[in-house]
C-alpha cells in the first residue's frame, strides 16, 4: 500500500466557522427572528430557539473542544443587534462578551478571524429598510469602529461581510431570506451599500489597527455549461458567473460594479480587500433554458452521477473547488478558505468530503496559490436559516433538546489533518477508505 504525507506550509490555518444567529440562541432583536416568526418561512416550521446556547455560556467548551482537536483558529461573527440593540444605544456587556470569546481563543492558541455582519440585520435597521437604505453603510461603518475598537488586543484578522452574494440573492431575488424581496432594482442597491459599507467599514478598522487584514467571505458557487458546446448554455454560465460570483469582488478591485446589466461607480471600494475569503461548497451545471423567466432562463442541476448530501443541497465537486482557489489566486491576494463543508448527520460522508476538500487545497497551496488557511463548516451543529434543523454541517453533532455534544468520526479525522498540518495514506485508509486510490495512486 502506498504510503505518503501531503504536508501543508508551517503556520497554515486550521479551524472551524460559525455565525452568531446559528449558534448563540436568544437572539430575538434582528430581522431573522421576525422572519421566523412568520408561517412558512423555516423548513418545518422550526425555530433557531436556544441553538447551541452559546450565548449562555457553551461556546466556551466548543471553543475547548476545537482547541483540543488541534485547530489553530477559529471563525466567529458578532451580532450586530446586540452591540447596538437601538440606534441610540450601544451594549458594553455585550462588547465584553465578545471580547472574552476572543481572549479566550488567544489563550488557547488560536487566531480569531471575527465576521462583522452574517446575515442578520438589528429589527430597528430593517424597519429603516436594511441594506437598501443609503445610511446603512455608514451606520455599519460605526458599528464597525466600536467592535474593532473592543477587540484589538485579540483580534486583527477581520470579514467585513459574509457573502453579499448570498444575502443579496436570498433577499432581494426571491431566495427565502428576509425580506422576501424579489426585484432587480432593490438588488442592485442593495449590493450596491453593502460595497460602500464594506468600503467605510475597511478603513473604519484599519484606522484603528494598521495592521489589521479585512477582507470579505465570498461565496463562489462552480458554474459548468450543461453542454459544454452548446453556445445559449456557454453564455447563461457566463452571465451567472459574472453576477454571481464576479460582481462583488470584481467592485473590490476596480470600484466598478457591474450586475444585472447595470454598472455603477463606486470609487471608494478600490483596493479594499487585504484577503480573500472564499466559501465554497459545491457546483452546477448550467442549461439556458427560455421558458424559465424566474430562474433567469436558466435551469441548473448537478451533474448525474455526482455524491448527494442527505438533503441533496450540496454535490460533492472537489475539482470545482480546485477551480474556485485558481480562480481566487488570480485577485493577488492571500485566500483564506472561509467556510467548506457538507451536510451530514450520519457523517458518513464527511470523512470523504474533508479529505478530497483538502486535498484540492493542498493542491493549491503546491501551485503556490497562496491559499494561507482553511476553516470547516462548522464546528458543531447549527441552525440552517431557511432550512431549519434539516441541516447537520458539525464536526459535532448537538442534540437540541438536551444540548449535547455528539462526537462525530470527522472530528477524529479533521484533528489528525490539524495536528500533523497534513493529510496522509494513514488517515485515508483509517477514515475513508474507498477513496484511498482516488488520493494516493500507486
Ligand atoms: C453559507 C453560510 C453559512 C452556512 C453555510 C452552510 O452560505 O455562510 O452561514 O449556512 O452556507
């Protein structure tokens, strides 16, 4: 049997990502709670309810749990509403509450890497009409200021924002996101503001912290035609290309965006990116498809044959991945992969998953791509938006009822990765065997 060790650089990151409203329970101040609070909106009726109570204290063994487990790194986001509960008043507790969470993880020996907005916006701003609104940059420019202001001493890797693409699309083009938006023109406008809040928000942080790295966690979905000759199916994957994964960090670089047909200047966003952070999970094929106006004239599927999570959300495409960090590298910056990961509650295919993910980013890193870090999602189960509960994205899993922790076989496995900073013939023959000839061909 082959034997080998695919070693990653001294220092590379190694950790998990979550998010404030899918972890910390008890948020009931933002614009996700109200949204929840409405018929037909969460899979099931479910509701995030205490999720994995890290707001009553359990983030503190999570935190352990992943020390322990060999990570050097952790990604976490801070609930805007709770900083600044009203647009008046700012929440000191709540700031200190933060800052131990990064303490402590300096303590343990891990890099912070804090996610100023995930998602979620406070009630009082989404009554303002949230990112469509042309104040809300600046506000979030100052909300910003206090936060970096707080966490200095621990913290100076930073997300400004997740995913614009996603809250964007899941908002304002009908994609099962509050508000429920569904319209072109909001859209634009909405990317539009979390450019410039993002623009205001990077200089807000470095002017505190010169050092500081900020960067964006962008999420970048693989786009293949569905017949590769077939021009129409050539040119919709190049439109969803360009709008979708494109647009927004194309507006970082030159300060022009350029979306649903429109371009508009936005000098300010110029160069403001020191990272960039990439989340990617999967990959489609793309089909123009005329008679599907609400789905851009586009019909997208995952190619046949490909590996079904349990809920079929996310296609396991590991080559696609590869793509996505060659693609990244090409914005000259270091890449932090932000989030990868897959649905799983069995965990049957998360071992493989892992390994082929990382393998693709051991890859990167031997083309010299400057791929400086990787954080799984997620740490331990969570709540999945719109999908509720149905989603099971941790390395542990969590009883929601009984709040306890459930040590999947992945853990083991992501330990090992962490540990030895690398992946091996010994690790895939332990914990994913059947892919064993895929990784290491003798
Ligand atoms: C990403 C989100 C994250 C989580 C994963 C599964 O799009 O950033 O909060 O929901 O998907």
């Amino acid at each position: 049997m082959v034997q080998a060790t695919f070693n990653f650089p001294k220092g590379f990151l190694w950790g998990t990502a979550t998010a404030a409203y899918q972890v910390e329970g008890g948020n009931e101040n933002n614009n996700w709670w109200l949204w929840e609070q409405e018929p037909g909106r969460i899979h099931n009726g479910e509701r995030c309810g205490l999720a994995c109570n890290w707001w009553g204290g359990r983030w503190r063994e999570d935190f352990d749990r992943a020390a322990d487990a060999g990570q050097n790194a952790h990604r976490f986001s801070i609930e805007w509403s709770r900083i600044q509960p009203a647009p008046d008043r700012w929440d000191e507790d709540a700031l200190d509450f933060y800052r131990q969470m990064a303490r402590r993880l300096v303590e343990r020996g891990m890099t912070p890497l804090v996610t100023l907005h995930h998602f979620t916006d406070p009630i009082w701003l989404a009554e303002r009409g949230g990112w469509e609104n042309m104040e809300t940059p600046g506000l979030f420019a100052t909300y910003a200021n206090k936060v970096a202001e707080a966490l200095k001493e621990y913290v100076n890797l930073w997300v400004t924002i997740n995913e614009p693409n996603v809250y964007t699309w899941g908002g304002y083009l009908g994609g099962g996101f509050p508000p429920g938006k569904n319209n072109l023109g909001t859209a634009f406008q909405t990317l539009a503001n979390l450019l410039r809040g993002h623009a205001l928000a990077y200089r807000e942080i470095h002017k505190i912290q010169a050092a500081a790295r900020v960067g964006v966690a962008h999420h970048v979905r693989g786009f293949e035609p569905a017949r590769p000759w077939f021009p129409p199916d050539q040119w919709m994957t190049k439109i969803l290309n360009n709008n979708f994964n494109y647009a927004f960090p194309a507006a970082l670089t030159d300060g022009r965006l350029r979306f649903a047909f429109r371009a508009l200047s936005i000098p300010e966003a110029t160069a403001t990116q020191d990272f960039f952070g990439l989340n990617f999970y999967t990959s489609e094929r793309v089909a123009f498809a005329p008679f599907s106006k609400g789905n851009f004239f586009t019909e997208r599927f995952y190619p046949p044959g490909a590996e079904l999570s349990p809920t079929g959300y996310i296609a396991s495409q590991p080559e696609a991945f590869f793509k996505a960090m060659r693609w990244a590298a090409r914005f000259k910056l270091p890449v932090l992969i932000t989030e990868n990961g897959v649905e799983d509650s069995s965990d049957l295919s998360r071992p493989r998953y892992l390994l082929q993910h990382i393998h693709q980013v051991w890859r990167a890193v031997n083309y010299n791509w400057p791929i400086k870090g990787y954080f799984h999602w997620s740490l331990v189960d969570n709540f999945e938006w719109e999908r509720g509960w149905s989603q099971r994205f941790g390395l542990w899993g969590l009883d929601i009822e009984t709040q306890t922790r459930i040590r999947r076989k992945s853990v083991d496995l992501y330990a090992a990765i962490c540990k030895e900073n690398a992946i091996s013939s010994e690790m895939t023959a332990r914990f994913a065997p059947e892919i064993f000839a895929k990784l290491f061909p003798g």
